[in-house]
C-alpha cells in the first residue's frame, strides 16, 4: 500500500499532533485511513516525518510522529519563472508542472496580450488556489519545499526586479535554448495565449533577457513553460 503524504501548514515536530480540519476530513473521511495506518508529512521547511495515525475520529486526527529526515533535495539550478497569465486550467496547468519541474519562484505575468484581468479580491482567491495547485504537486512529487508564488505583476516591474545569472525570454525566432551555457540561476519568461509583442520583447531584451526558442513548432503557454523547464533540468539541472 502507497504511503499518503501530506503538507501541513504549520511547524511539525516529534510528538503528537492534531491535523487541521482539511487534511483531518480528507484522511478520514475521502482516504477512510483507520489508526495504526502510517503516514508522512511535510512542513516546507525541508524536512519529513513518519508517523502513525492515533486516532481518527468525526471530529479530529491525531498523529504521532517517530521519524524525522531530510526531504528530497532541491535542484541546483535556480528558476523563477515569469508566466504570462492565461485562463483557469492552462494557468494551473503551467503552476502545477513548474512545481513538479523544480521551479523555486513562479510569477504571474500582466502582459499586452493577457486575456485575463483580475481584481484585487480576485487575486486573493487566485492566490489562494495557485497555492494549493502547489502543494497537491509537491505531495505528489515528492518534493519538501513550497515553490514561491508572487502576486501577479505587471511586466515592466518584473523585469526591473527578477535577478538571475542567465535571464531567457522564448521566442519563435531565436537560438535554440541549447545554446547557452550552465547557468546557476534562470529567469524564464513566457507569454500568455496571445504571446508577447514585439514591443514587450523589445523590452525584455533592455532588461538583459535574451530570446530563445524550443524548436520549429509554436506551442501553447503551458505547453511551453513545461518544455522549457523540462529542456532547462535536463540540460543544468536534476533530470
């Protein structure tokens, strides 16, 4: 039987603790887990801790934790990718497969072209639920830290603000990504549905990003942020 693992959001220790109302429904009431069954569990900070249901009741979980150990390693390879916002599904689809890919930091990026306009208590909300997109992903891949993500941004500040050694921005007409050197640090940016302008990759470029395709063939914003990445691990990263 699969070991279930979960993110908790809140410092964990040795010892007993009782889980927060989601995870508790979940285990008990969509898992059906029964005490003595094991588990594992995730702060975000790194480390990992085994542990034992000790009860489960209609009203709460509780565990104990006996084993605490590192949590996989995070890549060498620093990226903070700049993703210009598209629509429901294809923005979660482009969050989740960047976490699973091993990006550190994730921007939604407000571009000419986005199609998509969010107000403030709308942003709460988007936020909210990118971040859970999150950790569904790192309880599934097994990665110990949260990748971080930043509000959305307009895309003049995010390109006076991003730092990376080596800093990309995909373009049809460009040298292939394969052409640039280990960096140690990557900044990636990727347009939405209706790609970049030729004024905003004008602008990248003032900002020190340089173009760099992915092949003959025009992809999709998500599409693209997972082939870049994964291009981008397998070429100076952990793949």
């Amino acid at each position: 039987m699969r070991l279930s693992r979960f993110f908790i959001d809140a410092p964990l220790s040795l010892g007993q603790h009782q889980l927060p109302d989601a995870q508790a429904h979940y285990i008990a009431r969509v898992l059906r887990h029964a005490a003595g069954d094991a588990v594992q569990l995730f702060d975000g900070s790194g480390q990992e801790f085994l542990g034992e249901l000790i009860e489960v009741g209609k009203k709460q979980v509780r565990v104990e934790l006996r084993e605490a150990f590192a949590g996989l390693a995070e890549t060498d390879l620093k990226i903070h990718l700049g993703q210009g916002l598209s629509r429901g599904e294809r923005m979660d689809w482009a969050i989740q497969k960047a976490t699973e890919l091993g990006a550190s930091e994730i921007t939604p990026i407000l571009s000419q072209r986005c199609e998509v306009r969010l107000k403030d208590e709308q942003t709460e909300k988007r936020m909210a639920h990118w971040r859970q997109v999150t950790i569904s992903a790192c309880e599934q891949c097994g990665r110990s830290q949260l990748p971080k993500i930043h509000p959305p941004q307009p895309l003049t500040d995010w390109l006076a603000q991003v730092e990376a050694e080596l800093k990309l921005v995909l373009h049809p007409v460009a040298e292939a990504l394969t052409s640039h050197a280990r960096p140690q640090s990557l900044a990636l940016l990727i347009g939405p549905e209706g790609g970049l302008s030729d004024a905003e990759v004008a602008q990248a470029q003032a900002a020190h990003f340089q173009p760099a395709r992915l092949g003959p063939r025009v992809l999709r914003t998500e599409t693209a942020a997972v082939v870049a990445l994964t291009v981008a691990q397998q070429l100076w990263g952990d793949l």
